[in-house]
C-alpha cells in the first residue's frame, strides 16, 4: 500500500505496485458517477421533470426491430462457438471457418434482409454466403497461411 | 530520390488497392476508414512492413477521402470528417452538379493530402528528436495530454465523455502488470475463474473492431437496416468540373490543409472537429460569408482539404511519440505491433526504411487515390446502394479473421469481438462516447506505467512540476487543449451535434 509521510511524497511498495493505479482509476470514475448523478439529479428536480424523464427513458430505439437485432446477436454468438466446435475437428486447416461461415452469412442475410424481400435477393444472398467465405479461406489459410479457426 | 528507392511493383498495387477499398469503406455510410483498416488487417499478416504500410495508408487516405461521396450526393456524410462537405455539396447537387462539385471535392483532398504529407515529413522527426530526451515524467505529461482530447470528443456531456474515458483506461488494466515494463508480474481485476483467459487482458485490435463494426451493425439491425434513400441521381446530366475553381481559392486551400494537419497533430481530436474548424474559417475570411452553405465551392473545398490534411497530421504524433491521433491510427498501431516495430522516438532513427516508405505510400495513395476517384468517380458512386444485407455479414466475418489472426489463434479474441460490441451497443443507450472510451483503453497502461514508474523513482508528486521546463511546456499544452475543447464544443456544438444521431458508435 502507498504510503505517505506528507501530502506531497509517497512511496509505492512494489508488492502492492500492480493495485496502486487501478484504485485511482476506481475511485475517479466513482467521484464522476456521483457528480454526473448529482448534477443530473439538480437540474431535473429544478426543472421539475425528474419523474417525466425517469419514465421517457427508452433502452432500445423506437420500434425497434426485435428479430433483426436478437437475431444478429444470436447468430453471431452461434457462429463463433459453432466455428471453435467444428474447428475442433479438422485442427489447423481453417475448415470450422469455411463450414460455418457460409451458413452465417446466409443466416444473416436473410435476417436482415427481411422474410417479405428475402425472395427478390435470394441469389445475390447465397452468391455471397458462398464465394465470401470460399474466397477468404482461400485467401487467408491457403495462400497467406494465416490461422484460421 | 531515396524517398522512393523503396516503390515496388508490388507496393504500388497493395496502395492501389487500399485505395479502393478505403474509398468503398468511406463511400458506404456507417462503414469508416478504421473498419477498412481492421478488415484489411488479416492481409497484413502475410505482407513484410512495407508492403503492409503501403496497403494500410492507402485503405487511411481511400477511407477518409470516399466519405465525401455519400456527403456530396445523398447529404450523408459517409465519414464523420465530411460532415462540412454536405454543407456546400449537397446544394450543388441539388442544383444539378453533382459531378463538378465530387470533382472538387477530389481535387482538394488530393491538395489536402499533399500538404499533410510535406508538414509530416518536417515535423515528425523534429518531434521524435525532441522527445527521445523524455523521462518518465514527460511521458506522462505526454499521455495526460494526449488524454485531454476525451474533453473535445465528447459529444454532449464533457462529465461524461471523462467517465468513458476513465472507464477504458480502468478496462485496459485488466490482466497482468506486466515485468517487462517494470510491473511485478501480479494479475488485477479479472474474477478468479476468467484467470486463464483474461492473464493478457483484453486484446486492443478485437476490442477496437468490436466496439465499431459489430456495435455499428447491432445498431443497424435494431434499426431494422432499412435500404436507405435510393435517390435516382443522373451523374451524366451534372455540370462539367473546371479546374478554374481553384483560381482565388490558394489561401483557402493552404490554410485548410494546414489546419486539417495541425488538428490532425492533436491527438485524438478527429477529422469533424478538423473540417469544421477549417470550414469555419473559410467562412470567417470569406468575401460573401453569407454565401457558404448554399452550394458554393469554397466551402467544399475547406471541407475536404481540411480532413484529407488530418492523414498526414494524425501520422505525426503516431510516429514520433507512439501516440494514435485517433482510431484509425489506433489500428495502424495494431499493424505495426503485427510487425513487431515499436513506434515512439526511436522509430524514424531505428527504422528509416519503413519511415520512407510510409512517407512514399502517403504520397502515392493520395495521387492514387486521385486518379481513381477523379476519373472513375461514376462507378464509385455506386457503392452508396450496396445493399446492407449483403455488406453486413461479410464485414462480421472479415472481423473474425482478423480478430482471430491477431494472435495466431486465440479463440477468446474472437469472443472480446462480440463482448465489446456489445458493450459499445448497450454503452450508447446508456449515453456513454464510445470514443473517450477508446482512446483511454488504448492509452491507459501507459499512463499507469509512466505514472507509477515516475513515483517510484522520486517519490512524490511535485516532480511532475519540477522535473524539467519541457514538463512546464507540457502542462501548458495540456491547459491549452483543454480551453481549447471547451471553446470549440461551446462554438460549434450545432455542427457538430447534427453527427450526433450516429451516437459515437462511428468512430471520428
């Protein structure tokens, strides 16, 4: 622990030395989060709008899309631990990236693009979900030699 | 010229082609130069030093410089940094001369570019020169310094800006204090059961490509990632483009092109602070002041010299004191590590070679990127309707190479992707700047190590007063950035808030 024998000076013991600026750090960010919190809370009680504003809070945008959104989280999640899992298989060759990256894009794609448009797109999207990732393993594992999960 | 000793077939082509792919990344809103940087980092893998440098200051300068389509046809600025260019460029769309006023906007990039690159090749290793002299202490002032930009990047809230800022710094210490920079090897701030994973902390590229391209595409997706305005613009029916523009406009453009370089210096403080400074200036000095903003080529052209003029700024401080003037140049930090070269004060010395050729690669990416854009704007302009079903997917998929590869191999890297986009995502809605964030990550372990090592050799805290007149220097800088920030975020708070809607999760 820092000790100090007047205001000015100090001395770090090294044991300690690795916690000596991340306590700073915490106590700063909490010494922000009490003035942004009181500055917040003044202004609103002065205004008058504290239980207007604690209400009109909204996390997500308005009408957001929930499918798109969840989905694109979920399938990425899903991707990177499907691309370690199959990955698993066929050590060092890149091939769990090829494998899965394909249906991902696909996945994703049609996410985005929306059950009712998925139609019109349909080639363009599963030109994409295929030559993408054939094209970067490729790319990357075969010509570059670049590890690929 | 030994300058150009070093200009390879192959290096030329590696610029030609970050050049278009920066211009495709910068045209396509929502997509910037620091994601082409990190979708093209994987490549850089296999490349030697200079070829990596040649293809990633090309995607910088392509990057910055596409932003000016979207800007100039649909009102969208397609980088932060061009968001003055919609000022004047979409009125002269509007008027029907959507080509002459791209082409201008062309034209004064490459002058912008240019100019950055003569101010970088003096000063860099000035600076450098000056800053080998540094102790601890100054290296901390320097941090602190570069630190004080969270202040004029905070878009709204300063408090809040500095608490992002802390909360990056405070995430950029997990893990290890590493023996190699004087730490005692002990771990801090990981949970007992993330030890194995988390010995290393958090690794700076998946973090970085997490925090924008993942959050920006979440973000996206919850907004349903509709097709945007697809305006049907005929670019054959526009106006023609003469160079007599240019005739009254030398002082406008040397004085843009240096502002965008002197901001670009400052580190962190991005291209929109860069061309709305310098657009603002163009307007103070202007004959008819009221005339800006209607569609008038001067505007346009303070606009985009100015944020080209950031490339070979934002270069300088990244060269000569290891310092990323901003996110982009966070990233060709990232490249140079892959490369196993450390950039600081020892590095034009160390490494003339690789010096060179980042002064050569500058150069040619700018003309490249002239060329290009001046006479195939039309199929670049494009780009602006890709889909983003399509674009998407493949940018997550390329973010995975590259965060996998980081460090041949690491699994985890590619789950610190989808942590920390999530993060930036749900970071946005509760109102904290994804930047500040950044760039206290990025900076904090410096700031610990040169901090704690300066108390640990003299034992208190006046020797960061006392320690030398460069220490005074330093702290006036300091002081001076900070009134600066506060006066700029007070002046242009309209221009720069109208980029607000994008909530930090573009990067600068």
């Amino acid at each position: 622990m820092p000790e100090s024998s007047d205001f000015l000076s100090i001395i770090i013991d090294f044991d300690t030395s690795h916690l000596f600026f991340p306590k700073i750090m915490i106590g700063v960010i909490i010494l922000l989060l009490l003035i942004i919190g009181i500055k917040e809370l003044v202004t609103r009680l002065r205004n008058g709008s504290l239980k207007r504003d604690l209400k009109g809070f909204r996390f997500f945008e308005k009408n957001y899309n929930k499918i798109k959104l969840y989905g694109s989280i979920i399938s990425v999640a899903v991707y990177f631990f499907l691309m370690d899992f199959v990955g698993g298989f066929f050590p060092n060759q890149g091939l769990g990236f090829l494998f899965t990256s394909i249906p991902f894009i696909f996945v994703m794609s049609f996410l985005l693009v929306g059950k009712d448009n998925f139609k019109k797109h349909r080639i363009s999207i599963l030109i994409s979900s295929v030559v993408t990732p054939l094209f970067s393993w490729i790319l990357f594992a075969k010509m570059f030699y670049i590890t690929l999960p | 010229m030994e300058l150009f000793a070093l200009i390879t077939p192959m290096t030329l082509m590696l610029s030609t082609l970050g050049v278009i792919g920066g211009i495709i990344f910068g045209a396509i809103p929502g997509m910037t130069a620091t994601m082409a940087l990190a979708v093209f980092l994987p490549l850089t893998y296999a490349l030697d030093l200079y070829q990596a440098l040649a293809l990633l200051i090309g995607l910088y300068v392509g990057g910055i410089s596409g932003g000016l389509i979207p800007a100039v046809l649909l009102n969208i600025p397609g980088t932060p940094s061009s968001i003055t260019t919609t000022f004047d460029g979409y009125p002269m769309t509007r008027k029907g001369e959507s080509v002459r006023a791209l082409k201008i906007g062309i034209v004064s990039s490459l002058f912008g570019g240019l100019i950055s690159a003569v101010v970088l090749s003096v000063f860099a290793p000035a600076l450098a020169d000056l800053a080998i002299r540094f102790s601890y202490v100054e290296k901390f002032l320097i941090i602190l310094f570069a630190l004080t930009v969270i202040a004029s990047i905070s878009q709204g809230s300063m408090l809040v800006g500095l608490l992002s800022g802390s909360i990056g710094i405070l995430l950029s210490l997990v893990g290890t204090y590493e023996s190699n920079v004087g730490g005692n090897d002990h771990t801090r701030l990981i949970p007992e059961m993330l030890k194995p994973l988390l010995r290393n902390g958090f690794s700076l590229l998946p973090v970085l490509i997490g925090m924008f391209a993942l959050a920006a595409i979440f973000s996206e997706a919850e907004r349903g990632a509709e097709a945007g305005e697809h305006q049907k613009l005929d670019l054959s029916k526009s106006a023609k483009f003469k160079m007599s523009v240019f005739k009254g406009q030398i002082i406008n453009v040397f004085r843009s092109g240096l502002i965008g370089t002197f901001v670009g210096l400052l580190p962190g403080v991005g291209g929109s602070a860069a061309s709305v400074l310098s657009y603002t200036q163009a307007k103070n000095f202007s004959k008819k002041p009221e005339n800006l903003g209607t569609g008038v080529p001067e505007g346009l052209i303070a606009s985009e010299t100015a944020n080209n003029g950031l490339t070979g700024g934002a270069l300088i401080p990244l060269v000569s004191l290891g310092i990323p003037g901003d996110s982009t140049t966070a990233v060709l930090i990232g490249a140079f590590t892959l490369q196993g070269v450390q950039l600081g004060p020892l590095f034009i010395n160390g490494n003339p070679q690789a010096w060179n050729s980042m002064l050569s690669s500058l150069i040619f990416s700018n003309i490249a990127m002239f060329v290009l854009m001046f006479f195939a704007i039309k199929y670049f302009a494009k780009v602006v309707f890709v889909p983003k079903f399509i674009l998407y997917p493949i940018i997550v998929v390329m973010c995975t190479v590259g965060a996998y590869a980081i460090n041949y191999g690491i699994m985890f890297d590619v789950w610190t992707l989808l942590i920390f986009g999530l993060v930036a995502w749900v970071g946005c809605k509760i109102k904290l700047q994804i930047p500040p964030l950044l760039i206290g990550f990025i900076l904090g372990r410096q700031l610990e190590v040169y901090f704690v090592k300066s108390l640990e050799s003299f034992g208190t805290f006046t020797i960061f007063f006392t320690k030398s007149k460069i220490a005074w220097v330093l702290w006036l800088l300091i002081l001076l950035s900070i009134a600066w920030s506060i006066m700029i975020n007070y002046k242009h708070k309209p221009a720069i808030s109208k980029n607000e809607e994008s909530c930090g999760c573009e990067d600068e």
